[in-house]
C-alpha cells in the first residue's frame, strides 16, 4: 500500500477505485468545489477529484478521497469486506512510531511574518458558512501529564493571515487536553497535518478510552511503523510524509465568534464563542497538494468518520454480548445493531453497551440476525413488524450526546432512544417468513423472458423497475 497521501494518490489513479477523475478547467474554492462534489452524488457518483487549476492559488485540491469504504480499503490493503475487522485488530495491535530526523513535509519551512494561511485554498461550501474553512486538518496535541498523543478532525475557521478559530466538541479528548492547560494559564502546542494517507484519516478518527494510543493504531492499520519528524516551533511531532503541516498554539482564555458553518448533520451550527488557533509556522512539501473534505451531509465527510465508529462499536458491544454480528452507523448519532438472539433481554443489554461506547450516540437499533444491518428498507420492515413501542422502546432522558445535533439543548443535551426490532420471543418462533422458493429464484432468469425490456431501460431511465 502507498506510504503517503501521494503513494495512496498514485494507487487510486492506477486502479481508479470508486472512480478517478483529474479536472483541468480552473474552479473556484467559494462554492464550485462543493456544487461539483454535490452533483456527483445526486448522480450516486463518488469518484476522487483532482483539481489541477484553483482560481487565486496555486496548488491543486484533492477532494472525495475517503467518500468510497473500497477506496479506503484498497489503500490499506484489505478487502471491502474486512475493512472493519483490519480496523478492529489494528485497536488490538498498535504499532508504535519512529521518529525521523528529515521529512519531505519540511522541504518549505515558513515562519514568523511570512506565514499566511490565506494562501491554502480553504473552502466555502455552502450559503451560509462564515468564511473559508479548513476541513482535512488531522489536528495534533499532547496531554501534559502523560504526554500522549491526541488525533483528531476539526473544523478550522480563517479569520487572519495566522489566525483559525477551532470548533473542540465538549466531552472530546482535545476539548479535555485544552482545559488542561487552561486551567494553568498556559497556551497548548497543536499541529495540524494535511494531506494525510487514509489509514491517518481512520486512526485520527479512532473512538476509544481516553489514554488509547491513536498513532499506534495508525501504524497497525499500514502494518508498519509511522515516520514522524520533529515540529520547527513547537513540541510536537508530525507525519513525515504529509503534504503540509500548521505549527501553533491555541490560546488561553481567548474567545471569537466562529461559524456558523454548515456540518455533516445537514443543518448550518450557529457561531458560538470558540478559541483561537495562532499559527506560528507552515511546513510543506515541494508543490504540495492540498486536501479537502467537503463540508456539510457529503458522503466523505459521513463515511471516514463511520468507520472507525463502527469498529469501537462492534468491539464494545460484543464485549457484552458475544452474539452480535455487525453494526451500521445508518444515519447521524443513529446505529443498527445485528444480533443472533439467544435470550430474551440480550437485545437491550445490547442497546446499553452501545449507548455506552460512544456519547454522541441519540438512536439505537437492534435487528435479528436475517436483517441486513446496510439495507435500510429491511430494517425499517423489521421496525415496522417487530416492534411494539409499549415493550420494545425505552428512552434515556436528558443525557450527554452532540452539540452539533440541531435538536439537542444547550450543550448537547439530548434525550436517547434505544428500540428493540428484534423478533419476540425468537426469531424461529417468530411469524414465517414469505419466500420464493431458492431453487427457483436460482433456475430463473430473467433475460430469458423479458430480455428485449431490460436491454431497453436502464437504471435511472423512465419505465426502469
């Protein structure tokens, strides 16, 4: 597997997994970007997009590039089909980094006044975001009692030539570190990496304890170690073959207004008081390329962050119920849970670990085994035909989950719901199922009795079933 974002860039341009496309008419980061990005997937299409010509900049923007869970998989070396479980073994098995003394990501080194985020080609993506922002940024902290290291994804808001407001979600690890050092009056020392191999991108994204080492399951996600280099401003280390590093420092006690900017939710978060991120230093490669994640209810930004959730989802619940068989994050803060049920109450005791794997989590859903957990219009049947509300629906109120969920209170207050789709007492004992019989549906073919109508349509066309 490629080693860098430019190794995976290379893989995905040979192989053309989940589509390839290099676009050389110039666009514009104020909206193009995001239309083009949005008409694709109204046309179910999500192939990676590589912008060689950006109006007023001049690297080329790379987006879409983990829209695709084949592409992701490709990239680190698996199929489609044990993408979860190379990410489950990759939480049993970091491996740690090793630190490098030279990095292609500080081939440019810029400092002190020179430094001038303007010159990034940060996105607007939608009518009502504030200003440009950064999306792609793998943002990097360590706690100052331990020394371990934080990954994470936030959302970062230009307001200067070294100046980004950052969004940190209460309740999150970066969010923990900062008061931290808040509290002692003290700025804490952040990098941000951009242009990052997805294996970077599912390890920033890793949800487990607070002490769990992130860059370990990096490295056990490639199978090998990570190369890091030493920052130019501040102590930290970064990935060697990134394309290009922000050095800084968020500050104490300071606060701007930030957003409103338009997030995976589909709805516009309203500004809020956020801290500052000063920039001290930018690092790059020669002619980086700039990644971008597309903001807003676009698939990349919805299925590199599932991933990783559905690996500590299934690795949580399973510790309490062996019977489970897979999960799906099926919508924001919403789980579908497949279990093969052997006793009455296993389903809810599943819906408990679930609700305590994770705080943002609002909706679970508990299927038998016979449900697919990705086909949705199957387990809105099993919904629809297994559920009483009286008995299988429960509500935890008032209780921690997302300040990005529009619905929730002040802080994320939000009321859980488990429900319980699961055949009572057995599925065995359940009502039959209608089936044709397999022998059948195996012998029939349909070109052999209504050929000349299926080579007439096709998907998406009028009269198409």
């Amino acid at each position: 597997m490629g080693e860098d974002f430019r190794g995976f860039l290379k893989e995905m341009e040979e192989t053309k997994e989940g589509g390839f496309i290099r676009i050389s008419k110039e666009v514009d980061t104020r909206y193009e970007v995001s239309a083009i990005v949005t008409k694709l997937e109204k046309a179910r299409q999500i192939p990676l997009l590589f912008f060689e010509k950006v109006k007023g900049h001049t690297m080329p923007v790379v987006v879409n590039c983990y829209a695709d869970r084949g592409r992701l998989a490709r990239a680190i070396g698996v199929s489609k089909q044990e993408l979860n479980q190379r990410v489950a073994q990759a939480y049993q098995k970091p491996i740690p980094p090793v630190e490098v003394s030279k990095a292609p990501v500080q081939e440019v080194v810029i400092q002190g006044a020179q430094v001038d985020v303007g010159k990034l080609p940060a996105m607007v993506y939608h009518n009502t975001d504030a200003a440009p922002y950064i999306t792609a940024g793998i943002v990097l902290a360590k706690d100052p009692d331990t020394g371990d290291y934080n990954l994470s994804y936030n959302r970062l808001m230009v307001k200067g030539k070294n100046r980004l407001g950052i969004f940190m979600t209460v309740g999150k690890h970066l969010n923990a570190i900062f008061s931290k050092m808040e509290d002692r009056g003290k700025p804490l020392e952040v990098a941000v990496s951009i242009g990052n191999h997805p294996a970077w991108a599912i390890g920033s994204l890793a949800i487990g304890p607070y002490q769990e080492n992130e860059i370990g399951i990096i490295g056990g996600l490639k199978g090998s170690p990570l190369e890091m280099v030493r920052c130019k401003t501040v102590d930290l280390m970064v990935p060697a073959g990134a394309e290009i590093i922000l050095e800084g420092e968020i500050e104490p006690f300071v606060r701007e207004e930030e957003g409103p900017f338009g997030e995976f939710t589909g709805y516009a978060i309203h500004s809020a008081q956020n801290p500052i991120f000063r920039v001290k230093a930018i690092t790059h490669r020669y002619n980086p390329i700039y990644q971008d994640i597309c903001g807003g209810q676009h698939r990349e930004h919805l299925t590199m962050a599932t991933i990783p959730m559905e690996a500590n989802y299934f690795r949580v619940i399973k510790g309490s119920v062996p019977e489970v068989e897979a999960v799906r994050m099926a919508a924001p803060f919403t789980l579908v849970i497949s279990l093969r049920k052997k006793y009455e109450g296993q389903a809810r005791s599943a819906l408990l670990a679930a609700f305590s794997a994770d705080l943002y989590l609002k909706h679970a859903i508990v299927v038998d085994h016979d449900i697919d957990v990705a086909d949705l219009q199957r387990v809105f049947w099993a919904m629809a035909t297994r559920v009483q509300a009286s008995r299988d629906i429960f509500i935890i109120p008032r209780a921690r989950g997302s300040s990005l969920d529009p619905s929730a209170e002040p802080l994320g207050v939000v009321d859980k719901m488990g429900i319980d789709a699961t055949a009572k007492p057995s599925l065995e004992r359940f009502a039959s199922v209608n089936r044709v019989p397999q022998e059948i549906m195996d012998r029939i073919k349909l070109e052999d009795y209504i050929g000349d109508f299926l080579k007439s349509t096709k998907p998406g066309k009028k009269g198409y079933v």
